[in-house]
C-alpha cells in the first residue's frame, strides 16, 4: 500500500508542475471536443475519436512526466548549486565572454560593497573603473588595472592565480579564474572566486611583529655580553686557563646575536618590510668582493674558492647590495661549512641566452642533501639529517631568507645535488630592470 500510495504522491506532484501544461490544454481541449461529437457526431465515431484522443494523451502525458522530472532535477541541482555559491565564504563572480554577469554571490557583495542587481546581467567593462564604487570589482575583472598583482600562475595557464593587494583601504585579495567549457570545449565564460585574505595576513603579520618586539629587546642585552667577554678577552693580567672559557663565551654570544638579527631579518622580511635598497652595480666586481670575504673561511676548512669569471664583464644590475649580500653569503658560506677537507667551491658566472637574466652557479664536493629533503632545503628552519649529526651550528634561516631576497629581485633560486658527492645551487638575476617587482611582497609557501 505504502508505495504505491508514494507513486501517486508523485504523480500527482509533477501533474501540478507547469512543464505539464501541454497535457492539461490538450485534455481540455479534447474533452471539449468529445462533448461537442456527443451531440452531432454518431456513438461509435465518438468512440473512436476518444480513443485517439486517449492514446494521443497517453503520449504527451509519459513524454511531458519524464520532461517534467528531468527538469525538476536540473532545477534542483541549479538551487543546490546556487544555494552553494551563494553561502560561500569566497567571492563568487562568473561572466560569459562579453563580460556579462551571471553569478554574483553575497560574499562577493561584501567584498566589493556593490549589490547583487547593480551587476547582475549586465556587461562590465573596464570603462566602470572611472566609477568610484565599480573601482575596486573593475580592478579584479582587469587586474592590469590593479596597482599590485602577484601572478601566482604561469601567464596564460587555467586556473589563473594571483595576488592583489590594495593599499586604501588595506585588502589582500586572492583572485583564482577558471573557464567554464561545455561537454564540447566551447568557452561558456569565466568564473572568478575571490578570497578575502586581509585578516589572514594580519594575523601573520601580528605573530612576526612578536617575533620582532622579542628579538629587540634581546640584543641590546646580547650586545652588552658580547662587549663584557670582548673586553675580559682583552685583559692583559688574566690568566690563560681563563682565557679560554672567554673565548668560548665570547662566540657564544656573537652565534647568539647573529641568530637574533637573523630572526629579526626574517621577521621583517614576513612582514614586507624588509626595505630594500635598490641600486645599479657591477655584479663581477660585486662578487669579487663578497668571495674574498670567504677566502679566510674557505683556507681554515681546507677548501679551494675558484671564481669563473664571464668573458663580458659588464653586468649591471639593479640590487640591493646589502641584501644580496646576505643571500651570496649564506650560498658561498654553505657551500664551505658542508663541504669536505680538501673539498673545492665553483662559483660561476653567466648571461643566460635570449634571456634578460644572468645565471650564477655554486658548486661544492660537499656531503649533499638526502634525496628526500631537497624538496624542503629552503624552507624556514630545515636543516638537513646528514648536516645535524656533524654541524650543530645553523638555524636553518640562511637559504629562507636567500630565496625571499633573490625573489624580490626578481631572479629564482634552487638546487642539486647528489648525496656524498656535491650540490651546486643555481639562483638567476634580472639584467632588465624592469623585471625587478616594484614593490615589496612576501610569498608565502
Ligand atoms: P644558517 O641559518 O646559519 O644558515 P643553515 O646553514 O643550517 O643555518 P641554511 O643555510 O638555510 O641553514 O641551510 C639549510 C640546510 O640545507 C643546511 O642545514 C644543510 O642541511 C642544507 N644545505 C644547505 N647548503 C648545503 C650544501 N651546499 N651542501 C649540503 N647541504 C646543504
Ligand atoms: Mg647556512
């Protein structure tokens, strides 16, 4: 009983649904049609066109049911769907080629502080920019328009990704396009989900902003140590069993500060704010200099420092020195530290071909880097396994910090290496300027 009383639930659910109107106008019609034969027609005519009729019926009845349901389903998913994009935390807006607005959720509304209807079906073009209140959604339909992008995405490539940060009023927006293509790879249009990530990277920056307070307020004491065992150090009347226990104190405390200026460093690196210095240098002679630096280090461990200068030796390039210099150094001084006695550095120097970057090349005969840890050697705090069982000495920030400076100069940074045998660390530079970012952003992994 219970089902087939089901059945008739659904029947009669669809009978009343509107793709049933051909039904009901052709059962009305041919009621009224019968009733008319009834009069003027004879009886087995009437018979015989009611059965037509009824089979006809029978026809659009199965044929406008199955309609009916098919569309109920699709109508059903289109609300699931539509209730889905609608109560998204992200910002949902799609359009089809011309710019046209089809969806535009309420995240979205909040975000670009327009309402649904403004939009909605109609074409957006950059023109709307000049508009006050359309700025910021033209800025993220155009994003050539918007006064920071970070391609997140290579050029070209679906989805797209990228970064926009807006300065007034502060928002961080991440800004994911995707097509939309039909069964047949026909371009329906695009969809752009927008993430409102200005909270996020606050919080970020609030946590690095404690790293920073901390990190101040260690090194002035550090300091004052550091110049307690530098003067003790220097005592004339002391006597030499002690000397040693100053000496050791006396490292102990440059590390330590080193280790706090290089926390404070990434802390403002995190925060955008490293303040980068941009100027026109020689990077030849530039090198040079920094390699002589190491030349101490490099004999003390036994290792050979050989610098392949390029035949052209007029690289100028646009560089914060002193930033750089903390990048090469930490490559240059790791290339030593992990190498092994009698070991050698290669450090070479070239212009990539039909590209506006030079690429500079480290290579050492050092211990290596497990196969399985290279994927992590420049993130924050890694030290490889193979270095912890012999150099208890590093923080792991060096190489972090070299691939956010390299970065902002617009050049990449990574690595080989084979394990016992050596690593070579490439990293490129600009040599048009304009492919230096403008400003100063921090990418997160
Ligand atoms: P510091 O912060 O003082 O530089 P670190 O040298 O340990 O400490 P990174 O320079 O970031 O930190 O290097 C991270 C890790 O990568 C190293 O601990 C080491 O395990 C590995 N590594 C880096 N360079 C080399 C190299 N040339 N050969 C072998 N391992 C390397
Ligand atoms: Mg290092």
């Amino acid at each position: 009983m219970g089902s087939s009383e089901k059945i008739w639930d659904k029947i009669i659910f669809y009978l009343k649904r509107p793709d049933m109107r051909l039904f009901w106008i052709f059962l009305g019609l041919a009621t009224a049609i019968i009733l008319m034969e009834i009069f003027y027609v004879p009886g087995y005519l009437v018979f015989i066109s009611s059965l037509v009729f009824l089979g006809i019926a029978a026809v659009i009845f199965i044929n406008n049911y199955r309609l009916a349901k098919a569309n109920f389903t699709i109508q059903l998913k289109k609300k699931q769907l539509e209730g889905m994009i609608i109560s998204l935390q992200d910002g949902v807006i799609a359009y089809d080629p011309n710019f046209k607005i089809m969806v535009f959720n309420l995240t979205a509304e909040e975000i670009f502080k327009i309402k649904a209807e403004e939009v909605l079906g109609k074409d957006f073009t950059p023109q709307k920019a000049s508009e006050a209140r359309f700025k910021l959604m033209a800025q993220v339909m155009f994003p050539s328009l918007a006064p920071v992008v970070i391609a997140r995405s290579e050029a070209g490539m679906f989805p797209q990704v990228a970064d926009l940060s807006f300065s007034d009023p502060v928002l961080e927006l991440r800004v994911t396009t995707v097509k939309i293509l039909d069964d047949k790879n026909t371009l329906l249009g695009f969809m752009k989900i927008v993430r409102n990530r200005t909270r996020e990277i606050e919080a970020a920056h609030s946590k690095s902003e404690f790293v920073t307070v901390a990190a101040h307020q260690l090194r002035t004491p550090l300091n004052a140590i550091s110049w307690t065992f530098e003067s003790l150090a220097g005592e004339e009347k002391m006597p030499a069993e002690f000397k040693e226990i100053i000496n050791n104190g006396k490292t102990a405390a440059v590390k330590l500060l080193e280790t706090v200026n290089d926390l404070l460093d990434v802390a403002k690196i995190e925060e955008g704010k490293f303040g980068y210095q941009m100027e026109d240098v020689e990077f030849v002679s530039f090198m040079e200099q920094i390699l002589a630096q190491h030349l101490v280090s490099a004999k003390q461990h036994g290792i050979a420092l050989y610098f392949d200068r390029p035949e052209e030796k007029n690289f100028v390039l646009k560089i914060d020195k002193q930033k750089m210099a903390i990048a090469i150094n930490n490559i240059v001084e790791n290339a030593i530290k992990y190498n092994v006695k009698n070991g050698e550095v290669r450090i070479a120097l070239e212009k990539i071909k039909n590209e506006p970057f030079v690429k500079i090349t480290v290579t050492d005969t050092g211990i290596g880097i497990p196969p399985d840890e290279i994927g992590k050697l420049f993130k924050k705090f890694f030290r490889a396994t193979n270095v912890l069982k012999f150099q208890t000495e590093g923080t792991g920030l060096g190489l972090y910090m070299a691939r956010n400076i390299i970065r902002q100069h617009g050049g990449q940074i990574w690595a080989e290496s084979t394990l016992n045998r050596g690593t070579t660390f490439y990293f490129t530079l600009p040599t048009n300027s304009s492919l230096v970012p403008i400003k100063e952003v921090f990418v997160e992994e």
